[in-house]
C-alpha cells in the first residue's frame, strides 16, 4: 500500500494522515552541496528510525548506502573501523573521517554527505554521475536490510505516484507509443480531452507548438500534465483526414479512475482496478447508478479484485465501510505508536442484505486483501478465486528535500479473526484454479445440477478460514494470476445459490474483541 491518511471511518484512538511531505526546500540547492546531501540523508536516517516496523541502526543504514558506490566505480570501497569510516581507492586510504555515535542521525548523515564529496574528488565516474541517479543508489543500500516493501522513489517516479494516487492536472487521456507515434489509446467520460472533441487513436504531433518526435512516453505525458486551468495545445492527425488539426484544451483535475461497474442479467458486477483518492466516491456512484438501473430484483454483488495490487489505506477502509453496518475492519501493529490503530464500521450500508461475493486471484494485494478479508471475516461476502498475493504492511510515504520519496512499512495489517495477511494472503472459500474439467463440475454443482464423480465441496472450501498459515491451505488453492471468465460464472452461480451461499460465508468468530 502506499500513503496512509485520516478518514471518516470511526475508529479507536484519533489520529492523522502520515503522508508526510517533510520537505525542506531544498530542491533547488547547488549539484554538488553538502547541505543537500545531509538534509536528504538526515530526512531518511530520522524516518527510518522512527517509523520503520523494526529498529535500524542508522550507522548501519550510512554505511551500507556508501557501499553503493562501489557499483559505480568499482575502485571505490568504504570500510569501517573501531572509530572511524575509511575510503578507499584501489585499497589505499584516501580519507578518513571520525565515527559519530551510532545513534546520532545528524552527524551520520553529514558525514555520509562528506564522504561522498572525498569520493567524487577521487573519482572522475563518480563525478560525472549525475546526483539524483547517485542518490538513488545510495537509497538502494538504504532499504537492502529492510522488508521487501520499503523502498525508495526518484523525483519523476515519485511524481508520478503521487499523480497516480492524488490526481493531477491534465486532460483526461490515456496515450501508448505506437511504431514510434503517439497515440491516444483512452480518452476518460466527461473529462477536457472529451469536450474538445478528440477521439480515440488521434495521434500527437506537437504539444504547444513543439514536436513530440523523438520524446519518451513519460515525457509526451509530462508536457500533458500541468497547473490546473492552464490551456495546453495540441496538434494531432486522424485517420481519413489528410490535413493535421489543433485543439486548445484547458487542464483540469484528473483522478485516475479505477471503478468499472456494470451488469450481467439482475446480478452487479464491479471490477476495483486499485484504490486512490477518488475511488470511494466512484465506487458509491457506480452502485447506485447500477442499482437504479436493475431495480427491485438486484441479485447480488460481484466485487472483482482481481489484478488489484492496492493503494490507499483510507479508501480501503472506506470501500469496506459501504457495505458493513458495524465490527472491526481491520487493526495495525507497528513499533510507532501512531501505528497501533483499530478500524471500525460505521452505522449505515450501501446495500443492506443483497449477497456478495468477492472474486480474488494471486494479483490481489495489499488493499484488496484488507476489503477481502474484513468482509470474509464479518460473514458479509463469501471469496471466490485463488489465494491473494499476502501483502499484509502499511507503508508510510514521507518526501524528501530533493522530491523523491522514501516509502517505509510501519505497520503490521491484522484481520477480524486475528489472522496476519502478510505471506499469507486470503484463501477463498470457493478455489477456482483448477482443472478445467473440475471447474466445470465446480460451476455445473454452483448451478444446482449434477456434478459428476470427483468434486467434493467441502473439499473445495479448503478450510478457508482456519486461524492460522498452513502448507496445507497454500497446497490447497494456490495463488495463480488468471484472470478468465470462469472465476466469474462461478461468482456468479454462487451468489444465485442461496445454500451453498451461506455455507460459503460461514466463518469462525473473531479472536480479538470488537471494542
């Protein structure tokens, strides 16, 4: 998951968004500055101690980001003594410089600053490397020791997670590079991009009078994202009109969408294809949209998480909330205080009493898993698919003085029963990475008819909901990243099935206290 952040959401204990922006204003500070390199170091080393899940040592951490270096020149090694940290070159001393004390943040990240300049000094392959891919090397070695989750994001990268999670402002398309032009691939509904008219496989030439030949894809998309009201002009070409055209189009909010809602017969289907901040309110539109328009005789949910790899903690949260009335949603546990939350439901639901299956695959992670599985644990949706991936952290995002970002995992996620996602993930009741001949007896036997020798059922529920990890449950129904049309026919087939519906939403009792 990435960012985490306040919602509406009652819960234990108040607490605030830690997405932290603890910029300095240092962008802009000279290539070579010590200060820079020390801020940037110093914002890290602080973070890391004191939001990481587990201790560090912030020597530790230094000395490890300096040995990067070495991947760029390989003449360079740092080494440390008794009470001093050495550069070598070709293992000659050419610097020494006096240990701080293992905790002192400040001076470990001044002294990193300063060893990196007596590196650059010695080495031309150091010096001429440009300072943002330096530091990204750095970071590297960083978060080496760390889980598999924290993690380090340059500037552009992390512009653009922030782009894709917050919003940005553009104009609504989506665009593919194509045999070296650049074509619109998706234009959103209702967005700028729409009203001017363009269209579907319209290729751009130049954006505000300048040629896009030769760019990079980010860079095409770049010059499309600006200051929200800010015209852009844009020269395309379309197939069956010989002449190129312009369009003036004025730069609004964009949130990506990630909601796609429709219908089979009287049944809702509902793909979540990740969580940003805007996916809550999209998704609480597509219902009652949808609802409106099958009436009295809606069937039931498909909520498709599939492919789903996560995103915000609080609409994850929020996306639960609309369809529980009451009980935990999920708990944190995390060495920071902060981190030690519980999350509860709020009184009122979207779709009181309609049936609702969640369909799951290996690619289903982080918030995916959370929405999965509070609602599996509050008997409020029955899970169909193959065992999630088992992302079961919170990370926190702080950005650094030179606009990249540092996400750190600061939290342990735990389910209603008590269960742990992370490698483990969320094993469905009804397991469809199957033989094809089995899962045709799976949906047949789902659809009331005769399935045939060789399907047990009960056998199919894999014990799903069994408190703890077990190679037996992993052997059971292995993650898989399918995502075909038979998880949802079975979907489908169970939620019209009332009895087997209701055995598949049979759960344990929680393990810890609600309140």
């Amino acid at each position: 998951m990435t960012r985490i952040t306040c919602s509406s959401v009652r819960r234990a204990g108040a607490w605030c968004a830690v997405a932290c922006a603890l910029t300095s204003g240092c962008a802009q500070l000279p290539r070579h500055s010590d200060q820079s390199a020390r801020q940037v170091f110093a914002v890290a080393l602080e973070t890391l101690d004191d939001r990481y899940i587990d201790p560090i040592s912030p020597d530790r951490v230094m000395i490890s980001g300096l040995a990067q270096m070495s991947l760029i020149d390989d003449r360079l090694s740092v080494a440390r003594t008794a009470d001093s940290v050495v550069l070598l070159l070709h293992g000659e001393v050419i610097s020494e410089r006096a240990s701080p004390t293992a905790h002192n943040i400040e001076e470990w990240a001044g002294l990193g600053a300063r060893i990196i300049d007596d590196a650059r000094a010695a080495s031309s392959t150091l010096a001429a490397y440009d300072r943002e891919r330096l530091f990204e090397e750095i970071f590297h070695g960083f978060v080496d020791g760390l889980d598999r989750y924290s993690r380090y994001l340059p500037p552009d990268d992390a512009r653009n997670s922030r782009a894709s999670r917050e919003g940005f402002g553009g104009i609504g398309v989506r665009v593919e590079r194509v045999n070296g032009e650049f074509v619109i691939d998706t234009i959103f509904p209702d967005r700028p991009a729409t009203h001017a008219g363009l269209r579907e496989h319209d290729r751009i030439t130049h954006v505000d009078g300048k040629p896009v030949e030769g760019l990079s894809l980010s860079d095409v998309v770049a010059r499309l994202r600006g200051k929200v009201g800010d015209p852009v002009r844009l020269t395309l070409r379309r197939t069956g009109q010989t002449a190129p055209f312009e369009r003036d189009i004025v730069r609004d909010y964009i949130v990506t969408s990630t909601v796609v809602a429709g219908r089979h017969g009287n049944i809702m289907e509902i793909r979540l294809t990740g969580f940003n901040t805007g996916t809550v309110g999209e998704l609480r539109r597509a219902i009652v949209r949808t609802a409106r328009e099958i009436g009295p005789d809606l069937a039931g949910v498909v909520l498709d998480l599939r492919g789903n790899p996560g995103g915000l903690l609080d609409q994850a949260i929020a996306v639960t909330d609309l369809f529980l009335t009451r009980g935990r949603i999920i708990s944190t546990k995390g060495r920071h205080p902060e981190s030690n939350q519980l999350f509860e439901a709020s009184p009122g639901e979207v779709l009181p009493r309609v049936p609702i299956v969640v369909v799951v695959n290996g690619r289903s992670a982080s918030a995916a898993e959370i929405v999965a599985v509070a609602l599996r644990d509050s008997g409020r949706a029955a899970i169909v698919g193959s065992t999630t991936f088992g992302k079961g952290t919170v990370q926190t995002i702080i950005r650094l003085p030179n606009q990249g970002e540092l996400n750190v995992t600061w939290a342990r996620i735990l389910a209603p029963s008590g269960q742990t996602l992370d490698h483990q993930g969320v094993v469905p009741a009804i397991c469809t990475n199957l033989s094809r001949e089995r899962l045709d007896a799976l949906i047949a036997a789902l659809g009331g008819k005769d399935a045939g020798p060789g399907l047990d059922l009960a056998d199919l529920r894999m014990q799903a909901h069994m408190p703890h990890y077990s190679a037996q449950r992993e052997k059971a129904c292995e993650p898989t990243d399918e995502i075909g049309p038979r998880d949802l026919e079975a979907a489908r087939r169970l939620l019209v099935n009332g009895r087997l519906y209701s055995a598949a939403v049979a759960r344990l009792r929680p393990s810890i206290a609600e309140r």
